[in-house]
C-alpha cells in the first residue's frame, strides 16, 4: 500500500484526480487560442470547486508563479 499526502486545503472526500486533470488541462493554450494571464481587473469563470460555474474579478496580484 503506498500512501500519498494529500495536498494542502483538498477535503476528504474530493476526488484528487479531478485537480490533476484541471492542471494539465490548463498547462498550454490550445493552437489558435492566446495564452491568457491573470491581472487585477480580468474577469475570471470558476471551472471547479464549491463555486463552480461562478464569475469574478481579480482584485490584486499576489506575485504568483
């Protein structure tokens, strides 16, 4: 049995696989798509979570890679 940790803030009953799959699936633009990136004031669609399906607005930038 291999044991894996769970990552920070993933609930106990959250399938890890969906935020693998999130991740890859966000890593590139799509050929003929612009490479999108995330400033104060852009609007933004949850795709997953709690509040998925949701719309907002950046508000800062925390300097995040």
């Amino acid at each position: 049995m291999e044991v894996k940790l769970r990552p920070k803030g993933l609930g106990l009953g959250a399938d890890r696989t969906v935020l693998e799959n999130a991740a890859k699936a966000m890593t590139k633009p799509k050929e003929g798509e612009e490479e999108l990136k995330v400033i104060v004031g852009a609007s933004v669609q949850l795709l997953s979570g709690k509040h998925q399906g949701l719309y907002g607005q950046v508000n800062s930038n925390m300097n995040c890679p």
